[in-house]
C-alpha cells in the first residue's frame, strides 16, 4: 500500500464497482423503514456549479448515513429542462433549446456521477420529455373541468427580454428574476390556476412543519398574507360603479376625506376617462408602475399622486371624497383601493399635507382634544370616537364591530377575510415549455384536448424566431386542428406552463418513473412519499415550495394521494461565496486570471495591482467562480466533498478558501498514512467491541476517544446536520492514534484496539468520502462495500474515564494540574488541588480564603 494517497484510479475504480453493483437501486420495501431524501433538482442550462456541489453532497452524506443505519433510502435525481433558464442559455450559446438542454444533461449527469453521489440513476427523469409532461397536462384538464384552471384578461408582469409573463413571485426589485431586466406591465389573456382556493389550508398547515427553517415558514405567512378586516363599498358619483375596499381600521371610516387606487388598479383608467386629466393620469401610471413595490411603499418615500376626476361617496355620512391614483397603494393588497384617512395613516397624512385634503379627527385620545389644523402626524392609537355620528362616544375597538355590522345591514359591506395570495398565472409566451392542452375554435370557444390525444408533444425541431420569440403562434403544421366537438379548422394554445408547474410533483413521479398508465403508481408513492428530507436553498422559499404544497393538495383531492404536505423536513443550504478580484483596467477577473497571493496579486492581462473586494455569492457575471472540474482534476471528488462540509454548518454561507481545501487533502493523506502504517500490524487481527477491560492506561484513553468520537459523530449528523464539527472529531480521534505511537500497541489487546479505532475512523468517514473509505476498508481486508456495513454503535461502559485531568488554578491563574477519579466529589477534589505541589508553592503559605471547585474540569484556589 502505497504511503502517499492518489486519488487517480481509486475513485473511478470504485464508482465503476457501484454502478456495477447497482449498489444505489432500491425498491419499495414493506418490511424496511423507509427514508426518502432529495434535493432540488438542477435546470441543465451550463456546467454544475459549487453550490450545486455543495447541496448534493450535503444530501450524499445524509443518504448513505441512513443506508447504514438500515434505512431503505431512496435518493433520486432528475432535470428541471423546461424554462427560461435553459432557454435563455440556449439563445446566448446560439444553439436550441433541445439540443442545449439534453447535451447539458449528459454533461451534468457525468459530474455528478464522478463526485460519487449516491443517486438510483433509473430513476432519473428530464421534465422536458413528454412521457413526463402529458400528466401535468392531463391534471390540468381535470382542474379546468372542474373551473380550477381559468382564462382571463390580467395585467401581468411583463419581461419584454424573455418576452414573457412572470408570476409576481418572480419579479425582484422590479426585475426578471432570470434575466435582471426591467419588467413592464401588460394586459394578456392568460391561464391561472386557482391556488387562493386553499389559501387558509395552506396557512394553516404551515403550524404543523416543525422540521422546516421558522424563516421559511414565516416567508410563506407573509405571502399568503391573512387579514381579518371589513369590506367598504363607496358608491362612484354619477356612474353606475363601484369601488370595494378592504380596510382593517373600519372605526375611521367617517374620517376618510379621499380615495387612493393603486396605479395598477383597472378602474384609474374608467374613472379618467374624459375628466380632462387622462394624459397625466397615464404619464404617471406608466411611470410608477415601473419603480419596485418596496421602493413606492418605504415609510421615508414622497407620496405622490394624481386626481383622476372622478368622485365617490362615503357611505356613511355622503361625504363626496375626490378620487386619486398614488405610489402608495398596491393592487397586491385588499383590492388596490385605500379609502384614506388622513387624520389616522401617516401616509394619507403626508398625501393631504401636499396636495390640500381635507382632514377630519373621528378618533379623540383619553383626555385630549386634536385639532386637524395643529395636528403635525396622524393619530394612530385608540381612542373614543367622535364626528361619527351615531358612533360617537364609542370606543374604536367597539365601534369596528359596530360599524361593519351597520354596513353589512346597509348592504353596503361587512366583514371578511383578505388574503395577499393571487391565483398562480401559469402562461408563459415562451417555446421551451409543455403545451397548455387546449384548442381555440371560433364556434365551439376553448375547448380541452381530448385525454385520448395527450401528450401535446412540443415540436422540438422547431426554430425559434428571431430575439426568441415562440415559434409555436406561426408553426402552421402545429398550431393548426380541427376543433375536437365541431371539427371545424381550429387553434392550439400558443401559451406553455410557468416552469414550477414542473416541478410541483416531481418528487411523487421520481417514487414510478416509468408509470406510463397514470401520474405515478399510488401503492409506490404510498410507500416512499411524503419526502422525509429536502434540501434546497432558501431562494425557493415561496415559489417552489409554496406551489408545490398546493400541488400536492390538487393531488390529494383528486384521490391520488393521502397526504398533504411533500416535505417532512426542509434543510436550507447556504450559499458558496467568494471574494471578487477587480483589475483598474480589466473589470472583475477570474481568479485564473490573477497571480501571485494576498495584497501582491496582480492582473496577469496587464500586471497591474489586483485589488480584493468583497466576499459575495459565486456569479459568472462577478467572476468569482471556481469550476468544480478543476478542483476534481487537481483533488478528486472526496477532497472536494471534505472541505464543502467541513467550511461551514449547511445552513450557513461558505466562504470559498483554497487553503481550505489544500488542509481537506492534507487531512485525507494523514488519514492514508495512518491505515498504511498500521495495515501490517492490525493485519489477522480481530477489532476489539467489547468492554474496556485489560488495557493499559493510554490503550483505554484512546478506545474510550473512539467510542466518544462515534457518540458525536452519529449525533452530529442525526440530529444536527452539524458535518463540520463531525469531521472534527474525527481529526481529534486521528491525532490520538498518531499520539499513541510513541506508547505503542504491543500488547495483542492493544492492537484489538487499534483496528477497532482505525476501522471505526474509516467507517465514521465513509458517508463524506466515500471512494477513500472504500479503499481502505478493502485494504484491511474487508469485502466492499462499506455502504452496507452497520453504523458503529458506541459503548456506554467505554465512555467511562477511570480517571480524569483537572486543572489547578492560584488567584484564577493556571498553575498545574493533576489526575483525580472520575467521579470525585468536590471535597476530594479540593483535598487533592491543596495537596498539589505546584498549587501549595504558589500559595506562598498563604491560608485559602476560598476554594471554588467546578467537578470534572479545574480547581481555583483563592489566597
């Protein structure tokens, strides 16, 4: 065995056995617990990335943990193909969206394989294949049968660079989550899917995930967005109109002196139309509906706003409130409409204070008397109702309720519910995606392809058009049938589904890949489903994850399955950062493109002074990427798993260092040369699992730090996910054999011993870097694989020390220390620290004015 670890040949050797073996397949197994973990599966739009690297492995280790614990585990892998992400990279590579994607596929299928991860390939499945997408399409008939799934004229979010609609979840910071190009609104026709259907089941399901991150669940709160309020309706003046509003402070209704509409709002071009003010009405919704949301809504934003012309009536008191359209309101809360009370919201305050509003105090503060004209911000607190009418005197918590009951007697609102959730508009005008399965025909209107015609199969030798735009509107040989009721000349659905419709069931398909009779076969998803572990990162928090819960109750209540929620527990991965390297001539630089190390680095293009910026997400665009296929090239697969886990706890960001993965090596060679040096010493020799009896003092110190060390390490990663401080105590456990040979092991217990620790260290290892294990237990004589061994099991009896190290300590300063029984009582403890001769030197024979004894750990005596 050689002294020095090459990784070139090992691991290779060792994936070629486990695919061979079919080391990684499973099946359902009744008489087996099950445990099914997986992670987000990768778009195939370029090359694996590091944080692609880092989740898998996050995930690899899990599983064959579980393996070894005796868990049937499945742990599959997959493609999210359709989309704008591989879209979009296919047109900047000018290539198409087919060949992009499968070429992708066969390229990121072989780096994951060489990493070494623990997927049953046979279940691999690419969403773009339409053995997979004919039964979303075939769901989607169901919902629209049952008015589930709907057509209707929106103002959408409209990116013109991918040139399409994106949900409002994908907009950020008024940008294409994919792109960064501004979005614009837009009136289409698009299809939705009615998810504020189960908009309270999904909240309340959120109170019932203890195994997902409280941030998470929080995110998901927010943006299913429950209000208990009151519904107002203010009668239009002059027309035969309405505009409902849903206020949580119904006790000011009698102070609201205007209305708001959000610029978004369809009734802002109604109500201007021919009042003389169109034109800067227009101008300023064009304007305001391009700024982001957070920016027009800040506590610290300038309230502006245009009057439309028109007026309503408050009512309650008749009052004639003039009508505007302003920053502040958002079609995203209640209905877009504010009915505004400038003596009681800071912001219809500043909103009068500039443009001349009448205020009106309707609520008085306990022994005080407001006056509008002094008044220098908005009453917020409680009080008693006054210029109410028949409410004054009231307290406002009464009158809320009071009130909301006279306007619901008036027929003129009451109370109700609001939520911030919006059904899921799921038409995207992009090619890459699966058909929506309807035809348009003149006579007949939408009509649903008939089941016995799924799948609409994308034309894949389609050509896009120039910029990107869908071929599918022009594809005469496609978009052209007859209608399926009249059979008169027809139109396909030009529009493809958003991509999280894709993956919001994968992980029940990856249970029955091959099904081809139904979605997935129930009694496979019976057994494995709900997912027990996903992993993912946080970004995903309420897109993917929020979809894909309601996907699964759509599910459910079409009798599929039997539960509602996919994922038991949730694990948030961190993101992998790095710092930028910026040239004063060249702009950010690859790290390749800098020589030399620290402040001395300079541009290789120009030699001139690299300057280090700061620590930030990997990104092509900032240039601040590692590429996973120079670091397998350089350390292999298993140095490249050690140092992902070892940088950082999963949940946190890491931070790239390449002296950390130089130290990953060093520790993978200083476990080689332990096993080498050892292997002909342990050889024929029995691992010792009994109890600690017949050894010497170090022998017994040594077996009680494996049995330690294995205590940590099942805990760690069971019921913490902690693999940084797993790794850890193995290195701990590493140093003690090395720190043991200047002892020894000659005795034949002592070398029970030995090969009990180096088996335990090489098992302990084996789910983080799995090829190295591999090796070394084949050396020692085993038969592979090491997956199949049992996880160690530690001894109570070998925890016990005999005896323990305890610190003396004069005035709090360290001054020697000696060895105690382990279970010596603070009176024998203090008895030996004054017995100690270092402790009495410093002493000075000098009578203790107190002793304070912490059992098992230090003495301080305090003269």
């Amino acid at each position: 065995m050689d002294d020095r670890y090459s990784f070139d040949g090992i691991e290779s050797r060792w994936r070629e056995y486990w695919e061979k073996a079919g080391l990684f397949e499973v099946e359902a197994d009744p008489s087996r617990p099950k445990y099914y973990l997986m992670e987000m599966f990768p778009y195939p739009s370029g090359k694996i990335h590091m944080g692609h690297v880092r989740n898998y492995t996050i995930g690899d280790v899990v599983a064959r943990y579980k393996t070894m614990r005796g868990f049937n585990v499945l742990h599959p892998m997959g493609w999210d193909a359709f989309g704008m992400p591989a879209e979009n990279a296919a047109i900047a590579n000018n290539t198409h969206p087919a060949k992009w994607t499968y070429d992708n596929i066969a390229t990121m299928r072989g780096q994951l394989k060489r990493l070494g991860f623990s997927y049953d390939w046979r279940r691999e499945i690419a969403t773009c294949r339409p053995e997979y997408y004919r039964w979303e399409q075939w769901l989607f008939l169901k919902l629209l049968e049952k008015g589930a799934a709907y057509r209707k004229e929106a103002d959408v979010n409209w990116c013109g660079t991918c040139a399409t609609v994106l949900a409002n979840e994908q907009v950020e910071a008024g940008l294409c989550w994919r792109c960064g190009k501004e979005v614009v609104p837009k009136k289409l026709e698009q299809w939705f899917l009615r998810i504020t259907d189960y908009a309270e089941d999904l909240l309340q399901y959120l109170d019932k995930m203890p195994g997902w991150p409280e941030k998470v669940l929080t995110m998901q709160r927010n943006w299913i967005g429950k209000s208990h309020g009151t519904r107002i309706v203010f009668k239009v003046e002059g027309k035969d109109a309405e505009i409902p509003v849903f206020t949580t402070r119904p006790d000011t209704l009698c102070g609201a002196t205007f209305m708001v509409l959000a610029p978004e709002h369809p009734m802002v071009k109604e109500l201007s139309q021919g009042m003389g003010n169109e034109e800067a009405v227009n101008a300023f919704v064009a304007r305001v509906t391009r700024e982001e949301k957070k920016t027009r809504t800040a506590e610290d934003r300038e309230k502006e706003g245009v009057f439309l012309g028109s007026w309503c009536l408050n009512p309650v008191n008749g009052r004639r409130m003039p009508v505007y359209t302003a920053n502040f309101a958002l079609m995203d809360y209640g209905t877009g409409a504010v009915m505004s009370v400038p003596a009681h919201d800071q912001r219809d305050f500043e909103f009068a204070q500039k443009y001349g509003l009448p205020m009106v105090v309707v609520i008085q503060p306990p022994g005080e008397t407001l006056d509008p004209a002094t008044m220098e911000k908005a009453f917020t607190d409680d009080g008693v109702l006054v210029n109410s009418g028949p409410f004054d005197g009231m307290g406002n918590r009464e009158a809320m309720a009071a009130i909301t009951e006279h306007l619901a007697a008036k027929g003129l609102g009451g109370a109700t519910v609001q939520y911030r959730l919006r059904d899921w508009g799921i038409s995207r005008q992009r090619y890459w995606g699966a058909p929506i399965p309807v035809i348009h025909c003149a006579s007949c209107g939408i009509v649903p392809v008939p089941q016995k015609d799924l799948p609409v199969v994308l034309p894949e030798d389609a050509a896009l058009l120039p910029g990107g735009q869908s071929p599918l509107p022009v594809l005469e040989s496609w978009v052209n049938v007859s209608c399926p009721k009249c059979g008169a000349q027809a139109r396909r659905e030009t529009d493809t589904m958003d991509t999280f419709v894709e993956s919001s069931w994968y992980f029940e398909r990856y249970c029955s890949p091959r099904c081809g009779t139904a979605m997935f076969d129930k009694g496979e998803v019976a057994y494995w489903m709900p997912v027990d572990q996903y992993i993912g990162g946080v970004e995903h928090a309420i897109l993917h994850l929020l979809y894909s819960r309601y996907y699964t109750r759509v599910l459910r209540d079409e009798g599929l399955l039997e539960f509602k929620e996919p994922f038991t527990n949730l694990l948030t991965q961190g993101m992998v950062c790095k710092e930028i390297l910026s040239c004063p001539t060249h702009g950010n630089l690859f790290p390749e493109e800098a020589e030399g190390k620290g402040e001395s680095r300079t541009c290789r293009k120009c030699g001139a002074p690299v300057e280090a910026g700061p620590v930030r997400k990997m990104s092509k665009s900032k240039k601040n990427v590692v590429d996973p296929n120079d670091l397998l090239d350089k350390y292999g697969a298993d140095t490249v798993r050690l140092f992902c886990l070892f940088a950082a706890p999963p949940e946190m960001d890491l931070e790239w260092s390449d002296q950390g993965v130089e130290g990953a090596a060093r520790f993978l060679s200083r476990v080689w040369r332990m096993a080498v040096r050892h292997l002909s010493e342990v050889e024929g020799v029995r691992a010792w699992t009994g109890a600690p009896e017949g050894m010497s003092g170090p022998v017994r110190a040594l077996y009680r730090k494996c049995h330690q060390t294995i205590r940590k390490v099942g805990h760690d990663i069971e019921d913490r996910f902690r693999f940084n401080t797993a790794i850890s105590a193995v290195m701990k456990l590493v140093n003690a054999v090395y720190a043991m040979e200047k002892h020894g092991f000659p005795e034949e217990r002592d070398k029970e011993v030995l090969r009990a620790v180096i088996e335990a260290t090489v098992v302990l290892l084996s789910p983080i870097v799995p090829h190295f294990c591999e090796e070394i237990w084949e050396r020692l004589g085993h038969a592979p694989s090491i997956l199949q061994v049992p996880w160690p099991e530690y001894r109570e009896d070998a925890l016990a020390a005999d005896e323990i190290l305890v610190v003396a300590q004069v005035n709090g300063k360290l001054r020697g220390k000696f060895m105690a029984p382990a279970d010596a009582g603070e009176k024998e403890l203090r008895a030996l620290a004054l017995a100690d001769e270092n402790v009495r030197k410093f002493m000075e024979g000098k009578t203790p004015r107190k002793v304070v004894v912490v059992p098992g750990k230090l003495v301080n005596v305090v003269v």
